[in-house]
C-alpha cells in the first residue's frame, strides 16, 4: 500500500517506520517546507499535522481522491466543512482525537461507566489530562471525546476548564515534560470514588493504530471511525 504522510514530526516518523515495518510504501513526506507532489499516487493519507495545517491537508487529499485518515486535533470547527467535502468528492475519511487500540477500548469503558452512574446522583464526574509541553492545544481532542462520550450517556449538558456548574464535566489540562498522554475520568462522592484511567507509554500506540486505520480505509468511501476499524460497535 502507498501512503502519504501529511506532517512530518515526530509523530510522522514513528508512523512511518510502522508503515515501513508492515511492508507499505511511502510516497510523500509533508512538511511546511514541501508541496503536495505524489500525494494523488497514495492508496491512503495519514494526517498528523497541527491544527493549522489540517484542513489543507485534508481537502488536498479528497480532492485528490485519495483516502484520509487524520489524528491532528484542534481543528474541528472546521469538521462540517471536511464531512461535506468528503461527500461531495465520495471520499474516504476517519477523524480521531486518538488512534490508540487501548484508547479507543477506554472509550467504551467510558461510555459503559457513565451509562451505569447516571443513576447516582451523589457522584460528580471531572476529568484531567497530562500531555507533554509540546501539545499545542488544550483540553487534548482525547479528553474532549471523553467528556462527550459520558455527555451522551448521562444527564451532563456539557464541559468546561473553568469551575463546573451542576451539569457541567471539569478538565483540568496540564502540560509537564515529554509525557505522551495520561487521560483520566473520575467519578467522585462524599463518600469514595472511583477513577478509570490509561496512561500511554510511548507514541508508538497512536502510530499503530494510526496505520492499521489507514489499512482498513484503503479502498473505502464513507465516514467511518475508530470502532468500525475495530468492530467495537
């Protein structure tokens, strides 16, 4: 398979010795300082970019039509825009706060969690995530998606960084040293608490399932996520 890699940092770069692992080819390596040439050659383009250069990259992609898979977060007012792209073009497209296998298990687990304690009024839920010093946006796309994924299971309306009404989640963001990502959602009373969390390692989470994402999409038109990829459904 022919992939583009669009951005080309460190996260670029541990994808693409991944993809060189599982036998794929690399047709363009984008950065800020080269164009788009090759990109119509790829079976699959894999965005991890920054927030800025996102939306170029993905519309680059379709209206290439080639497939986009796109891990770069802080873009998403601009998500309607790139569905109604995608469909006009009959692209291909899978947009994640995350591509970890494990993440995306603890989204589950999230939801399955905030389904059971909606019913107990005594729990406050609140949330914190630690990235590294690096991470240009905050609250991190992953937290956010936490925070909507308990949102649509529970009677919380929505999620704030400032002190939390009733009905409001707290994350609290932080940004310490090269850590890759800690994300945790607690579930607090007076009288215990009870606390889910995943802690991430390395990056080479985020790439795997980055490129075993790009290897499901090949070929395919739609709008898909990270649970069709692993028939979490």
């Amino acid at each position: 398979m022919k992939i583009a890699l669009l951005g080309y940092g460190k996260m670029g770069k541990v994808i693409e010795r991944i993809a060189l692992e599982r036998g794929h080819e690399i047709v363009l390596r984008k950065d800020e300082f080269n164009t788009y040439d090759g990109l119509s050659t790829a079976d699959v383009a894999i965005d991890f970019s920054v927030p800025s250069a996102a939306v170029s990259n993905i519309s680059a992609s379709f209206n290439a039509n080639v497939p986009v898979v796109s891990g770069t977060t802080g873009w998403l007012e601009h998500y309607d825009e790139m569905i109604a792209l995608c469909n006009e073009k009959k692209g291909g497209f899978i947009s994640s706060s995350n591509f970890s296998l494990g993440v995306n298990v603890f989204f589950g687990l999230n939801e399955y969690l905030a389904k059971i304690m909606k019913q107990f009024d005594s729990y406050k839920v609140s949330m914190e995530e630690i990235h590294h010093i690096h991470k240009l946006d905050a609250p991190s796309g992953t937290a956010i998606s936490l925070a909507q994924g308990v949102i649509q299971n529970s009677n919380y309306a929505n999620w704030t960084m400032e002190d939390a009404k009733a009905n409001e989640i707290r994350i609290e963001a932080k940004r310490i040293g090269e850590v890759p990502g800690t994300h945790t959602v607690n579930y607090d009373s007076p009288i215990d608490s009870i606390e889910i969390k995943h802690t991430a390692h390395n990056r080479e989470g985020f790439a795997l399932g980055a490129v075993v994402a790009a290897e499901w999409l090949a070929g395919k038109q739609g709008i898909f996520s990270m649970k069709d990829v692993l028939n979490l459904q």
